[in-house]
C-alpha cells in the first residue's frame, strides 16, 4: 500500500476512505489510534490515507474530485 494523502482531521479521512469505499478502493487509514494523544504528539501529519499500488492514480482523482467540488445548497 501507499500513502496518498495526508487527512488534516480525523473527520476528513474517515469521510475519503468510505467515498474510496463506495468505489470498491480498499483504503488504510493510519494514525486513528494517535489523535488521542494529540497533547503528547504534534498536531499535524498524524494520519495517513493508504490504498493498493494498483489502485492510487484512480484514488488520487477520486479525492481530487472531491476536495474540489463546489456544495450545493437548498434555497429558502
């Protein structure tokens, strides 16, 4: 597996690795168990997003798509 991004929260990463999951993308989420040690540790760079080989040209369009898209809001 490879690293392909770098999740700034928790929220974040779990929200990419289930949109990779929908597309059949196994993806490794790593660093979970150390944001509880966020006091001990340094903020930032703690998790990691990880998929095959195989799979990360099409898992680094995926989260591009998503990190770029534009949301849609409901009209009062």
């Amino acid at each position: 597996m490879i690293h392909i991004y770098t999740p700034a929260t928790l929220i974040e990463g779990q929200c990419l690795k289930d949109m990779l999951h929908s597309k059949r993308i196994h993806s490794h989420l790593s660093g979970v168990d150390l944001t509880g040690a966020m006091g001990e540790l340094p903020a930032i760079g703690l998790l990691g997003l990880y998929v095959p080989a195989e799979d990360a040209l099409l898992a680094k369009q995926l989260i591009d798509n998503y990190l770029s898209a534009t949301p849609i809001f409901d009209e009062p």
